[in-house]
C-alpha cells in the first residue's frame, strides 16, 4: 500500500512541475514578445513600468550568457522569481494564473 500512495504524490508533483514549467516557458515567451504587461493584465502605470524593466533585464541577461545554457537557466529562473514576487504571484494560486 506504501509504493502505491508514494506513486501517487509522484505523479501528483510531475503534473504540478508540468503546470509551473509551461507558465515559465509563456512568462519568457512574453518577455521575448516584450509584452509582459498585456500577458499579466496589468493595468496600474507602477506594474507596467516595472514590466518593461525586467524586459530590459531579460535582454541583457539573453546577451550576457547567450553560449553559457547552464547559467542562461538559472538567470531566467532568478528573473521569474523576481517577476512573481514583484508583481505577488505565489505557487497556491493555481487557479488565478
């Protein structure tokens, strides 16, 4: 009964670890668009100019380690995190994103 329920809570983190992965990937897509701002429907001028922000620092981090993959991924990881505290988005809000 064990490896079923340890099977279970496996397959429940690789669905959770899908679901983060594909917003990641639409976060970066958005940022390379540079529309950041219309993909999180900001609508306040303070959000909007932090948006074009982390566009700039998208580039410049995309410029900076450009043949590097393994620090490329941690940069745009860095740069996510800093995106979901700016604008307040946590992981137990599934359903708002």
């Amino acid at each position: 009964m064990g490896e079923f329920t340890e099977i279970i809570r496996l397959k429940g983190q690789g669905e959770e670890d899908i679901y983060f992965s594909k917003r990641d990937r639409e976060l970066i897509k958005a940022m390379r668009k540079k529309k950041l701002a219309k993909a999180l429907s900001l609508k306040s001028k303070k959000k909007k100019k932090a948006a074009r922000y982390i566009e700039q620092d998208y580039e410049k981090i995309t410029n900076t380690y450009r043949n590097k993959p393994g620090k490329l991924l941690k940069a745009y990881r860095n740069l996510l995190n800093k995106l979901m505290i700016l604008f307040h988005i946590h992981t137990d809000e599934k359903e708002k994103l």
